[in-house]
C-alpha cells in the first residue's frame, strides 16, 4: 500500500493541473460564449509547463472538442444559425492553417508578448461594453437599408454580397487568430453577429460554438501538417476538464448579471496578460 501511495500522489499531480485547467478554460467559455479559451495558453505555459507552440495546439483541440459538444447543446434548443455559421467557418478554416504556420516559425517570446497584447486589448473591448445594451436584432428592412446585413420579415439572414464579404472577412481574421495563438475567437463571432448580423444574443453564442468547432479543427490539422505532434494525453486531460466547466458556465450565465460578469472576465484577462509580460521579459 505504501508503494503504491507515491505513484498515485505522481499520477494526482499530473492529472489534476490539466482537468482543472480545463475546467476553467470551459467555465469561462460558458460565461463568455468562447472568449474563455484566452486563458487556455497561459495556463498551459505557466501552470503545466508546455512549450508555447505545444499550448497552441492544444488549446486549438481543446477549444474544439469542448465547442462541438456545446454546439449539439444549442443546436438542442434551436440557437444555432447555421448558414451564417458556416459561412464564418467555411473563411476561418482558410486562415487558420496560415495562422499555424506564422505560429511555427515565431521566437516563443514573441509569440507571448503577441498573445499578451491580444489579451489587453480583449480585457478592454470587454470592460468598455459590459455597460453597453446589446443591441436588439434589426426590423426588418431592405436590402440596402441599415446594417450591412438585415433579415426578411421571417427572420431570415438577407445574405446580399456586401453581407457575405463583411461575415467572410471577420471569418478570415478569426481563422488567422486562431491557428496563430490557439484562440477560438468567440470575443469576435459573438459582437459581429449581434452587430453586423442583426442576431440575438443566445443564438449567437450557439452560432459561435458552431464556428468555433470547425476552425479549431483546421487549425489542429494546419499543425500536423507542418509535423507538430499533439500530446492526446493532456489534451483529453484538458476536454475532460472543460466540457462540464462548460455547461457550468453556461447555467451561470442565466442566474448572473451578464455586465458583472463580463467586468470579472475582462479585469482576469488584464491580470494574466501582466503576469505574462512579466515573466515573458523579466524571466
């Protein structure tokens, strides 16, 4: 008994780090609609000790695992909107294996300081709309009229070429975000379809787990094309944390005031990208 206690305390330690990682990555995931996975990097970095372009791919394949499971749970309730989304998703996966490539051949160092610059930046848009309404989907209008996308009076998207090109070229930046830092880009598909879209917001959190999935996905294979191999163990290690840290969040969501918690989110991403500075250029 004896000699099996110090292997089992070796196996706690190895485990415990990564499910409880993920747990917070999908905890925040659920809160945020997919802006949590920011977190996913640094945690992998400084807490499990990977190499950062280790972390990115498994964040990638963390971000997608859990967002598929997620996406089965909203398209459940009817609020994922799937044309729009796979036309978000259908320009991410061009970029994401472009964004895995540049992520290959950047000094790790850099690659921090990039993702920690990300990182302010995200905590700011977050802090300065968490008072902001989301605004209501748009009336009905012509095709010309309003937002650059509108919907029919049934509610459907009007997918006019100024629509489709100004959905893609999100599309393409969040592909290129992705395969670069191992984000899933939900702090950009979330805004944009509410905003650009005309969509309500549940539905598009549902849409954004869709999007999310399918350029996670593409970013995973852009770096095992270029020869990376991903450490499955961790990984599931990670998903296994994740996926209820999910659901978690996303019950969270309905009993917390969403600015309260966009507040909290935006003041911990601050937090972390300071500490990744720091240690990223003072060792």
């Amino acid at each position: 008994m004896n000699l099996l206690a110090p292997a089992v305390l070796a196996t706690v330690a190895t485990i415990g780090p990564a499910v409880i990682s993920g747990c917070l990555v999908g905890l925040s995931m659920g809160l945020t609609g997919g802006g949590g996975a920011i977190l996913a990097v640094p945690l992998l970095v400084y807490w499990l000790g990977e190499d950062p372009q280790v972390a990115v791919v498994i964040s990638l394949a963390t971000v997608a695992g859990t967002a598929i499971i997620g996406t089965a749970e909203r398209a459940r309730l009817k609020q994922v909107e799937f044309p729009t989304g796979l036309l978000f998703a259908a320009a991410g996966m061009l970029t994401a294996p472009l964004g895995s490539w540049l992520g290959e051949h950047l000094p790790p160092q850099l690659l921090l300081v990039s993702f920690a610059l990300l990182m302010l930046l995200i905590a700011a848009r977050m802090w300065w709309r968490a008072d902001q309404a989301i605004p209501p989907p748009a009336e009905a209008c012509g095709p010309e009229d309003g937002p650059s996308c509108s919907r029919d009076p049934e509610g459907k998207l009007r997918l006019t070429s100024r629509c489709a090109m100004l959905l893609a070229t999100i599309g393409l930046t969040v592909g290129l975000l992705s395969g670069l830092f191992g984000v899933g880009g939900g702090f950009l598909i979330v805004p944009a379809l509410v905003t650009f879209a005309s969509m309500g917001l549940s539905r598009a959190v549902g849409t954004s787990l869709l999007v999310m999935s399918l350029v996670g996905l593409a970013g995973v294979a852009g770096h095992l094309l270029q020869g990376r191999e991903v450490p499955w163990e961790v990984t599931l290690l990670f998903v296994a944390g994740s996926v209820p840290g999910l659901f978690i969040g996303s019950a969270l969501t309905r009993q917390l005031p969403r600015a309260l918690l966009s507040k909290i989110f935006a003041a911990m991403i601050l937090a972390v990208a300071v500490f990744v500075i720091a240690r990223t250029m003072f060792g």
